[in-house]
C-alpha cells in the first residue's frame, strides 16, 4: 500500500503552518483564558481568524466528499492527516478552519444521508461556518457503547414525530452556536435489533429542548463547546426532519463514526508530538540533586518510550487513512478499531509520562500536559471504549490456517526424565 503523502498535503501544511504561527500560536493564551476563566468559548478574534482563513481557501480540509458548489479544499484522509496532526498541537486549531469535532463527522453524515431540501437547510450552514451542530446519541442510563441500548423514542404522530429521551455528553451540545442535534432514538421497537433506530434532526430552539449541566471529563472541557446534557421532553418535529429513512439510525450513525475515529486519532499524534516537546523543554529548564532532569536515565526513557510509540501510531493511522481511501470505510471496519485502540492507549501512556516529568505542574490546569491527560482517558471510553474494539478485533480475527494445534511447534516435556 502507498503511504506517500500528495504534493498537495505538504503545500496546504505549510498555508497551515505559517497560518498557525502567525494567528493561532500568539492566541493560544488568550483563547486558554477566555474558554477556562471567562466561559467564552468564542471570543471575538476567532472569528476574524475563520474569515481569514475561508479568505485564503484553507477552509473545510477534512471533507472528502465536498461537491464542486460547496466551500472548501477538499483532501484525501490521508493527505488530511498530515494537517490534522500538526492542528492537534493546539486542539481549539482546528475551529479555524471549520475542521472541528462533532461538525465534520456530523457534516459527513449530512452528506451522504440527507435529501437536497435538508442539505440546503442543516449542511450548508454548516460547511459556510455559520453555526454548529451536535450528534445526541449517548445516555446515562444505559451502556450507549452498546448502540442497540439507546433507549430515547423517536414516535410517529401525524406529520409529525415526537423525540423523547435524556441524553448526556453531548459533545458541543451546550455551546452557544450549537443550531440543531442529530438524535437517535427508537423508531421501530419491533424491527430486527439493526432496524429499530432513527436519527432526526431537531433544532436547539425547539419547544421541550433544554440544555443542561455541562459534563466535564475530569475537570477538562472539550475546546468545541461543553459536553452537556440535553433533556428532550416530547419535542414535535416535522417528519421532514428524519434523516435518512425509518430504521437507518446505525447506518447514519456509521457513516460520521470512522472519520470520527480517524480525525480524533490524527490530532492525537499531534498532541503526542506537543508532548514529548514539552518533556524535553521541562527537563531541560528544570534541576533535581545538581543536575537538569533531562540528565537522568528515567526521563531520557519516557522521551524515548513516547518516540517509538509516536512513531508506530503515526504509521499505523497513515495505513488506515490510505486503506479507507481506497478500499471504503467497511473494509477497514477491524482495522478503525485497531487503530482506535492503538491511538487511545499509546496517547495516555505518552500522556502520563508527560504528567510525570513536569511533576506538580502536569496536574495544574493551565498546562497542555493536564488537558492531555485527561482527554486522553476520556478518548479511551469515547467513539467506542477499548473493550468493544478489542471485542470486535477478536471476533475478525481469522481461525488459523497454518497452526491448527501448538503441537507441531512445541516440543512435548520428557515426563521421564
């Protein structure tokens, strides 16, 4: 499989680069305190800095299926993955150019799901930046990473359906440009298990839709806007709104789900490069027993240990990418959650050295480190928890061909000696 990256990739990573260093770099602080002290998660000068970067074409670059009207420069998943890793250095980054979660896996399921009257109303706002969306699927009273478990209703009424049902870590769901919610619910109790779900489009300013508490992830809020619960108590939505047809949940459902997996897992690797950066800059500025830290054998392996991982992960997502270009997201159905499982796993560990060589300072809310930290253990349990993948790679996993018993590859013990 070819690996090599587009000349295309390397000329928008050096827009995006100059772009970061020149716009998002120098308000890196400022965003830190406006989202962390003063709850604005969309201070004035972002906006000025999408406008800047639409005016320069870097806009929409993680859409791969961009019709020849719809705004943006669309790339490859993996050309994508070499911009997407860079903006994972600073994860509000990507806001500027309209590449941001839950928005483009939602816009991808727009795409492929929606009719024209819908794509007009609900995506194309979406890809011109002009508000946000979020995807309601999970509930506190149920394992959600079970999907079949989802237990909200979606009831037909005349014209009308009416959406019921409490949700919780709706990713974006609180914030305030957040327009509308793709919510899955129940539709069809008495389908087969794969045909019960529905997904509906409802608006934010909907009678009966009201946005909770934020659910933060051990202390850390997600840069796109607040996981928040959302109760939805006999919302009336036109049928209009049901995206897709009656018992298609999953299927819309899957189809934002693996650029889901594989754009969480491009800022990643971004965020692992920040990470041993910061350990190597912490160890060099700080001294322990008459030397600076980076002089001890324990730090040099966690610098090192983080580098090969890096390394494997960033492979291992590059492979992926390329196979879902090619071949289609279902072919690459295990190898998504090989991918996830890789990422998630390999991101904590590198996170948790990071926590350990800045020592106090890992913990302290105002540094990467401890954001890392967290979002890394949350990114363990989102999108799917290791156990599911770890399940679904097993059950792939083919029955051998070649060893069919150990027996001809071990030597038996001499029970008479």
């Amino acid at each position: 499989m070819d690996l090599s990256l587009s000349p295309k990739a390397y000329t928008v990573l050096d827009q995006v680069r100059q772009f970061f260093e020149q716009d998002i770099l120098p308000r890196n602080r400022e965003m830190i305190r406006s989202v962390k002290q003063d709850g604005d998660l969309d201070p004035p000068f972002l906006d000025q800095m999408r406008a800047k970067a639409k005016s320069q074409g870097l806009w929409n670059l993680a859409q791969t299926e961009l019709a020849d009207h719809q705004p943006g420069l669309p790339m490859s998943n993996l050309d994508y993955s070499l911009i997407a890793e860079f903006l994972g250095r600073v994860l509000w980054s990507s806001k500027a150019f309209n590449c941001q979660w839950p928005d483009v896996p939602n816009m991808v399921a727009l795409q492929r799901y929606a009719n024209e009257q819908q794509k007009e109303k609900w995506l194309q706002p979406l890809l011109d930046g002009e508000c946000q969306s979020a995807f309601a699927m999970t509930e506190p009273a149920t394992a959600s990473s079970d999907a079949k478990n989802i237990a909200a209703t979606i009831t037909r009424d005349g014209d009308d359906y009416i959406v019921d049902g409490l949700k919780w870590y709706i990713t974006g769901g609180g914030h305030e440009r957040c327009r509308f919610y793709l919510f899955l619910g129940v539709s069809n109790p008495d389908a087969g298990p794969n045909r019960q779900h529905s997904v509906i489009l409802v608006p934010r300013d909907a009678t009966g839709v009201t946005v909770g508490a934020a659910n933060s992830f051990f202390g850390y809020s997600e840069p796109n806007g607040p996981a928040s619960e959302i109760n939805f108590d006999q919302v009336r939505v036109p049928k209009e709104n049901l995206l897709g047809e009656e018992g298609e949940g999953f299927a819309v459902s899957q189809a934002r789900l693996a650029p889901a997996r594989l754009h969480h897992s491009m800022r990643a690797v971004g965020q692992c490069e920040l990470l041993i950066e910061l350990m190597y800059a912490r160890a060099l500025e700080r001294q322990a027993f008459g030397r600076p830290l980076v002089g001890y054998d324990t730090v040099q392996y966690a610098i090192a240990h983080s580098r090969v991982e890096t390394e494997q992960m960033r492979l291992l997502l590059r492979k992926v990418a390329a196979q879902v270009d090619i071949e289609g997201e279902k072919s690459a159905y295990r190898d998504l959650s090989i991918l996830k499982v890789a990422i998630a796993q390999g991101y904590f560990r590198i996170a948790d050295r990071a926590v350990q060589v800045f020592g106090a300072m890992g913990g302290y809310d105002g540094t990467p480190v401890a954001d890392a930290f967290a979002w890394s253990r949350a990114f363990r349990i989102g999108d799917g928890p290791d156990e599911v993948h770890l399940r679904s790679i097993f059950r792939a996993e083919p029955v051998p061909e070649m060893v069919l018993s150990t027996s001809a590859y071990i030597l038996p013990p001499d029970i008479s000696r």
